[in-house]
C-alpha cells in the first residue's frame, strides 16, 4: 500500500491511467496477439513470433503514448477531478447507509466513543504513574519498604513501629529511612468541624524528599518520640 501511495505520488495525479489510456493498450494487446497466432501458424516459435510482431508493429508503450497524447493534452486536471469525484460518491454512499441504518450507526459511534475514552483515561493513568516522573528531586531513588505477614499471605500497608526503628538503625543500604501513615483528622474550633486528610510522619520526612519549607521548619530529631 505505501510503494503504491509512494509511486502514485512520485508521478503525480495526471498521470493516473485513464479509460481512453486501457482502451489503447487494450487494442494494440489484440493486433499483436493476433499478428502473432499468425506467425506462429507459420511455423516460428511463440517468442520467435512474438518478438516479429513486436518489431513489425513498433513500441507499444510509444504507442499508446502517442495515440492517448492528443486526445488529454491541455485537459490535466480532468484526471485528477475523475479521482475526486469517486471519492466523493464514496463518501456520499457512505453517509447515506449510515443514515439508513441508524441504530448501527449508534452502536459503531458509541464503541468509537467508549474506545477512545477508555484509551485516554488508561494513558492519563499508565502516564502519571509510571511515566512521569515524581515532583521531588532524585525520585527515582525513592523506594517503599513494606512488612509481609507471611501466616496472612500478603503483604501490609504499614511496618510495625518497632521494626521500623530497628530497620532504621540497622540501614546499610539506603541513605535514609522516614515512617508515614495517612490519617483523617477533624478541624475544631472555627465554624463547623471539617474533616481533613492528612499523613502522621516521621522526623526527617521532608528533608529525604527535598523539600524546602516556604514558612517556618520541620520536625527536629528530638521531636521524633513514640
């Protein structure tokens, strides 16, 4: 289909082969088709017969070139409005099933629609996961160490406290180990309570993202108490 498309480009539009174009070819086909069963009746053989009616009768491609010139020069862009206009009757045909068959029409529009949006939604989802990366510096250092319940099979959200701090102690392998849960909370005093959700985390939390405090600090080592 592309080396078609490619030629078809190559040598423009005007030069797509026209109904007077196969009609020519058509008839010079036959002439030498019928010069050469006569030669072959003769006694020479098919190649041998072929290649004399070929040479009595001259080029049949500078032939047909010469028999088809007259007949399209000054009128180019015909070709090109022949190709345009099958196109459109195409298009219009197709327009008109659709309007025919409607519920077909409905049900190929709401699969194209539900198509495209579950693709959308699945590159908006596979993109900011996995794709992008994180909106902290060196993200792709960062790591989640989880505890696994081998007697409950699967593995936990959240360490046990005291295992964390054992890990923390005991860590040779990264450059540093912080603890976070996320947690609702409820805000008093002011109007109506609201509920908020927020993370209880440990300390040097911030600093292990990178992150730079706008307004006043973190947490301090010895603020970090169970």
């Amino acid at each position: 289909m592309l080396t078609v498309f490619r030629r078809w480009r190559a040598k423009g539009p005007y030069d797509l082969p026209t109904k007077l174009d196969v009609e020519v070819r058509e008839e010079i086909r036959y002439h030498l088709d019928m010069r050469t069963r006569e030669l072959i009746a003769q006694g020479l053989s098919p190649t041998e017969a072929r290649e004399a009616a070929v040479d009595a009768f001259g080029d049949p491609d500078l032939i047909a070139a010469e028999c088809v010139g007259p007949n399209t020069r000054g009128k180019p862009s015909r070709r090109w409005d022949e190709v345009m206009g099958v196109i459109g009757q195409d298009i219009r045909y197709g327009v008109r099933v659709l309007r025919r068959n409607r519920v077909f029409t409905g049900v190929a529009l709401l699969t194209l629609g539900l198509g495209i949006g579950a693709n959308t939604t699945i590159f908006s989802v596979v993109n900011g996961v996995l794709l992008s990366p994180l909106p902290y510096e060196d993200a792709d250092q960062l790591v989640v160490v989880l505890e696994r319940n081998l007697e409950m099979t699967f593995p936990s959200r959240w360490a046990a406290p005291l295992n964390f701090r054992d890990w923390r102690e005991q860590n040779r392998t990264f450059e540093s180990l912080t603890a976070w849960r996320w947690n609702p909370f409820t805000l008093t005093g002011d109007g109506n309570p609201e509920r908020l959700e927020g993370y209880v985390v440990s300390a040097g939390f911030f600093g292990q993202l990178r992150i730079t405090m706008t307004l006043g600090r973190g947490f301090l080592p010895e603020e970090d108490q169970p």
